[in-house]
C-alpha cells in the first residue's frame, strides 16, 4: 500500500515537466490524480497513458488565470471523486529574458497571470472544498530559487516567484487551524522541456547554464522535485 493510497490529488500543469512527474510518482504512492492543464490534447494522452499502466487519473481542461475556469476545475474534482485531498499548483509560463526598463508589457502581464494570480484562483477554489469537507488537506504550490534570491534579467518570472512565497505563508497562517497544511516548493532549474525553450531564448548552453546556477553543476531532474 502507498503511502497516498485513497487520496485525492489535483496537479494543474500536470500534463508535462515537473507535474507530470509528480502526477506520476503520486500514482505510484497509491493516489487518483486529475491532471489539469491548457493543453488538452498532450494532458488527455498522459492521462490514457498512465490508465493503460494500471493507475487512476482523470484530465480537466483548465486556464487558472481565470476565476470560472479554476472554479470548474475543482467542481470536476469534487464531482467525479467527491474528495480532494492534495492539490499541486506547478501551471506556469516560460520565463521573461530582458531587464526592468526593457521589459514587454504583455509578457509580463502573461507571466503574473498565470504563475501568480493562477496559483492564487485555484487555492481560493481548493481551499474551499478543503473546507467544505472538514477534513484538512494539503496544497503545495510550486515557487523557484528566484523566489528567494535575486537573478538577473527576469522581472516578471522573480516578482511571480516571491509572490508565490509571500501567497503560501499568508494562507498557511489562515488555515493551518483548520488541518490544511500549506507549503512553497522553491527549487532551483529543472531539466524539463520548458527549460530548454527557455535556455534558447537566453543563449545559453545547457552546461555553460547549469555550472553558474548549481552547487552540483548540473540541472535538477524532475523526479527529485517531486
């Protein structure tokens, strides 16, 4: 028996990277996992995929940056399972590669939707179910390094990130008196293929990269996160 058998876990971006790895080692423990995300035709596949492997998980087509959708999503979860027990927030976009005074308006306004107010709607809509049920929980929600130190050239991606921390404690210090545990994952680069999008639009080699940003001198894998 996993040590996740019987709960219920909600994992938005959960249809690549970091949450699709965590989708899949919270199988493994035991747990039915629903995989939310904007891409619903890689999220669907994943999904089939890890049924075809014996697990139990579902897909819900959600863009947390909006209210209506983060609502429905936790619906679908309270509705299909009529539990949720876990929730990971890792949806997020690529990061921004431009200082402050040079920066784009609209990518920085995509990148505070979706990493900051998207964490933010879907633990008001997982909080509330959590609550419903009187039975505790627990919310993970996925910072970075650069939510706790400064790097250079990415404005939005750090602001999003110290949010996300200043967001957790905030909700932590409300509802740990009601068993609902929450905590901020801060980890610093991991080997997904976001990253490698990202490091073509720095101009950075993979080595060159990790040799600056880690003590180990190399990337974090995934399942090491999760």
């Amino acid at each position: 028996m996993g040590v996740l058998e019987g709960k219920v876990c909600l994992i938005t971006g959960g249809a690549g990277g970091l949450g699709l790895t965590t989708a899949k080692l919270f199988i493994e423990n035991g747990a039915k996992v629903i995989i939310a995300d904007i891409n619903e035709e890689k999220g669907k596949a994943e999904v089939e995929k890890i049924k075809e492997a014996g697990g139990t998980a579902d897909f819900v087509l959600a863009d947390v940056t909006t209210g209506k959708s983060a609502e429905k999503m936790v619906n679908f979860v309270a509705d299909t399972y009529g539990q949720l027990d876990i929730a990971v927030n890792s949806a997020a976009r690529i990061k921004d590669n431009r200082p402050i005074a040079e920066m784009d308006i609209v990518e920085f306004d995509d990148i505070i939707e979706t990493n900051l107010k998207g964490v933010a709607l879907s633990m008001k809509y997982e909080l509330r179910q959590m609550m419903i049920q009187g039975k505790g929980g627990k919310i993970i929600n996925i910072s970075a390094v650069s939510g706790l130190r400064a790097q250079s050239n990415m404005p939005a991606h750090m602001a999003a990130k110290h949010a996300i921390v200043g967001l957790t404690k905030s909700a932590a210090m409300d509802y740990s008196p009601f068993g609902i545990h929450i905590n901020a994952v801060a980890p610093g680069a991991i080997n997904t293929p976001e990253l490698e999008k990202a490091l073509e639009g720095f101009n950075f080699r993979n080595k060159e990269f990790s040799d600056q940003l880690s003590m180990m001198k190399r990337f974090a894998e995934p399942i090491e996160v999760a």
